[in-house]
C-alpha cells in the first residue's frame, strides 16, 4: 500500500529543476523494462529445465531490475512535469487501456512478488510454485506493457 500512495503522492509533489535534460529517464525506464521482462522469461525457462541456481540468478536480476526502475521512476516525477497523451483514433482507447491495466497490476503484484521471493528463500516450495504461477504472468505482462507504455508515449517527451 505504501508504494501506490507514493507514486500518486507524485501527482502532487514537485521538486523544480531548472537545466536539467530529463529526457533520456523515459527511456531508461523502458530499458529497465525490456531487462526484466527478459529475466523473467529466463528465469522461467531455467526452472523449467531444474536449473535452480540459473533460475535465482535470473528472478533476482529481475527483482533488482524492478527496484531500480521503481527508485528511479519516483524520482524522475517527482522533478518532472507530466508528458500528456497525444495519440488519436483507436490508438487513444487503447493507450489508455494499456496504461491503466499496467498501473492497477503493477500496484498489485508488488506484494505478490514479495511473497514470492520469501517462500522461495523459506524453502517453501510447493506454496512458492504455487504462487509463482500467478505471479509471474502478471509481473511480466507488467514488465512488457510498461516498454508498450514507452513506446506509445516516445513521440511525445
């Protein structure tokens, strides 16, 4: 709960910095993204075929992926001005759709994940596969549509 309220307290708080070029933190953002999304499918693919330590190896690059995206995003807006949606057509429902999907899920699998890590680090696991099994498709359609997000907003920073 705390890391939503965090990021909507973002809305509101503006830390002003003047001759700054902020631009390349979009991109950054969606690199880190793209790394976490590859992870992830790694990770799977490696648990899939009982190779353990690749598979940790992967989910806890994903995990440090996912903690830096998430320190740096609060910081950039939190010195930067809002970049409006310009897009039309179809292509503006579907921006939007995607987006507020991604926000909802990302609020979500926070806490997912998390439980994840510590059943797995418990050695819980029958009830760490068992939630991996949800969790992994959402952290990953998380991790994609938020390079989709990207994308579609790129022609507008």
């Amino acid at each position: 709960m705390l890391i939503p309220a965090l990021v909507t307290a973002l809305v509101f708080v503006k830390i002003p910095v003047e001759g700054v070029n902020l631009l390349f933190f979009p991109k950054f953002h969606a690199t880190l993204n793209s790394i976490t999304s590859v992870l992830l499918v790694s990770g799977f693919f490696f648990i899939k075929r009982k190779n353990i330590i690749a598979h940790k190896t992967c989910m806890f690059g994903a995990i440090g992926m996912s903690v830096l995206f998430l320190l740096s995003y609060v910081f950039y807006h939190t010195i930067s001005e809002p970049t409006k949606y310009g897009g039309e057509g179809i292509m503006r429902p579907l921006y939007f759709f995607i987006l507020i999907t991604h926000i909802v899920l990302a609020a979500a699998i926070l806490p997912a994940v998390l439980l994840t890590v510590y059943r797995a680090l418990t050695n819980q696991i029958p009830a760490h596969r068992k939630i991996a099994r949800w969790t992994f498709p959402v952290w990953l359609y998380v991790a994609v549509t938020g390079v989709l997000v990207y994308l579609m907003m790129a022609p507008y920073y």
